[in-house]
C-alpha cells in the first residue's frame, strides 16, 4: 500500500494558482482536485472531446466545481488565441499539462488527431509558458515511448527512439521539443512518463474497465495474446502524488552531463525526464483473474493477436523517482482494482 499523501505536500511546495490542461480527464481531475483540496486555485482546460463518454468528463468537473477556487475553460490546447488569453489572465507559474489524444489503437486510425492535439497542442503549451514566464512546465509523457526496447526494468537514462505507434510517436516528440524549449528560453520541463495508470473514474477505453463492464454483462472479452502480456500498472493516487512532488521541483541543468555521450534524462538546460510506474509488472492473465475474484465472475474469453502498436511488457525503473521525491509508487493491483470494482458498481448501479 503507497504511504497516505500529506496536503502540505501540495500546500507548501507549490504557488498558486496552477493551470492544469486535461481537467476533464481522468489523470487531470485527480490532480486538479488534490490542488484544490490543499487550498490552491485551480484554471483548469479541457475541450471535453467526445473520444469516450463525456457523461464521465462532465461527473469529473462536477466533482471539481465542487471546491472553492476553481475555474474552468472549455478550450481545445491547440486553440492559440483562447489559450494565449488564459495564460495572460491567470499568469501561472505551475503548469501541468495533461491534455492530449490518448490510446495506441486509436492513433491506428485517427492519426490527424494525434498531430492536432498532441504536437499543435503542446506547441502552443510552451509558447504559451514562454511567453508568461512559467516557472515549471510539467507534462505528461507515456511508457509506450520505449517501443522496441525489452532491456528491463526501462530507464530513462536509455535511448527510446523506436516507438511502435503515432500516439507514442507524438510523445517522444512532446520530450524533443520540451528540451528546445528548456535550451533556447531556459524554460524548467519536466516529462513524466506513466505506466498503465488505472483506478477509480478511469478511462472507458483502457482493458481493466472494458473487461469489467464486459465480464458484469456476460459479455465476451478480447484477450490479446492469450493474455501472455506484462504490465506495469500503477495506480491513480500513487501517479498523482508522484506529479505534486514533482512539480514542486522544477527541472534543473545537470552539472554531470557529458555532451560526448548525452544522457536522454537530463541535459544542460531546465530539462528532466521521470517514470513513474508501479515497478511491479503483471500479466495480463493475473489481471483477468483477480478481476474474476473480485466480481465473483468468470470471464468469456475471445481470444486475438497481438494488435500492432502494442507491446509485450513494460517495466519502470523509479529509482529517479524514489530518489528526486522520496515517494515510492506502491499499491498493489489487487488493492487497486478492488477500489475501481466498488467505484464502478457504484457509479453505474451494477
């Protein structure tokens, strides 16, 4: 079980107010909500697109405006004008930009939304944190970055430039043009790359919350590989007191660095790279069973292949993380999972 978060870590660590991109989504919502509850102001930005139900996005924001000090946008990130407008109103100097086009299958075949929200967006999030003088951009990044790579546990500290899908394409591109940005403006970035995040008012599309709903109806589920796949799920809370922590620590230049053999975490400029994963992978399969067991039933399963674009396992190295922050991601999955079945028969009347 991860430690219980402290408020003050948010509280004492970081200025308000803090613009958060994605505040309709289910990372961005937790964070958003975490700020607020220490008593920061929150601008919150979010196009509430309707990739997967946006009655969940709409519930998300209802429980946010729940607080006092939030302030809501519905804005696309790739709108320049709009968000040129925002930045120069509230003038934060926090951002955590969490908005983007997620899903691997998706980018398959919606590939222009990729390159609208994901390069046009965060192009415009760090014109935007250039122009008001942010004083740490703090964006979100993904495992699926490491593609081709099998050397386990992944590192930062490698070279991941085989990605096996747009989506993940897109995200690496997110870390090259933060570090010209870090270079160029001295602009402090910090990417985090999340491993399988999963919990409570989660994403519809992601496996654990289409087997669940599959598995209450009786209905088949797809089992890719014969399950024969490893991932590294962490879980809502540990990824969110992972971000606060660093987000309170803007990126500084590493004096270490060796430009003769330049390390991809870090660099001479404001620029950092983070995983941030349970470090505890599991297969697919034990994720099937242990969903089985805490709904009390068996799953129809439908076999398939492996999808192109995915990978067969991932496994984060956090000793940058533990060691930046002092905070170890730690809930198991049965624990985690247990939490999401009771919110889903909750939320849905199951």
């Amino acid at each position: 079980m991860a430690e219980t978060p402290s408020k003050d870590d948010a509280a004492g660590a970081t200025p308000g107010p803090v613009l958060v991109t994605g505040t309709a989504g289910f990372i961005g919502s937790f964070v958003a909500e975490r700020y607020l509850a220490a008593g920061i102001p929150v601008i919150g930005i979010d196009s509430l697109n309707a990739y997967y139900d946006t009655r969940l996005k709409h519930d998300r924001l209802d429980r946010l405006n729940q607080h006092a000090g939030f302030t809501q946008h519905e804005v696309n990130v790739a709108d320049r004008g709009a968000m040129e407008a925002i930045f120069a109103d509230a003038n934060p100097a926090t951002v955590i930009h969490l908005a983007a086009q997620a899903g691997v299958r998706h980018s398959l075949t919606h590939p222009y939304d990729y390159a609208h929200a994901n390069l046009t967006g965060f192009m415009t999030v760090l014109e935007c944190c250039r122009q008001s003088g942010t004083a740490h951009l703090v964006y979100a990044s993904t495992s699926s970055v490491y593609g081709l790579r099998s050397d386990f546990p992944l590192s930062e500290h490698k070279v991941a430039d085989h990605p096996l899908s747009l989506y993940a394409a897109t995200k690496r591109s997110n870390e090259l043009m933060a570090h010209s940005y870090a270079h160029l403006y001295r602009l402090p970035v910090t990417g985090l790359r999340f491993f399988t995040v999963y919990g409570p008012w989660g994403r519809p599309d992601m496996a654990y919350f289409l087997f669940t709903r599959a598995i209450l109806a009786g209905e088949p589920i797809d089992v890719f590989n014969a399950g024969n796949m490893h991932r590294d799920f962490t879980y809502i809370d540990d990824i969110v007191e992972s971000i606060i922590r660093i987000a309170a620590r803007p990126a500084r230049p590493a004096a270490e660095f060796d430009s003769a053999d330049p390390d991809p975490a870090m660099s001479t400029a404001p620029f950092r790279v983070y995983n941030i994963g349970n470090s505890t992978p599991v297969l697919l399969d034990e994720m099937i069973v242990t969903l089985e067991q805490l709904l009390d039933r068996k799953a129809i399963r439908r076999d398939r292949p492996m999808q192109p674009g995915d990978v067969l396992a991932t496994h984060a190295d956090n000793s940058d993380l533990i060691a930046a922050t002092g905070y170890t991601p730690a809930t198991s999955l049965r624990d985690g999972l247990a939490r999401f079945v009771d919110w889903y028969r909750d939320y849905y009347g199951v």
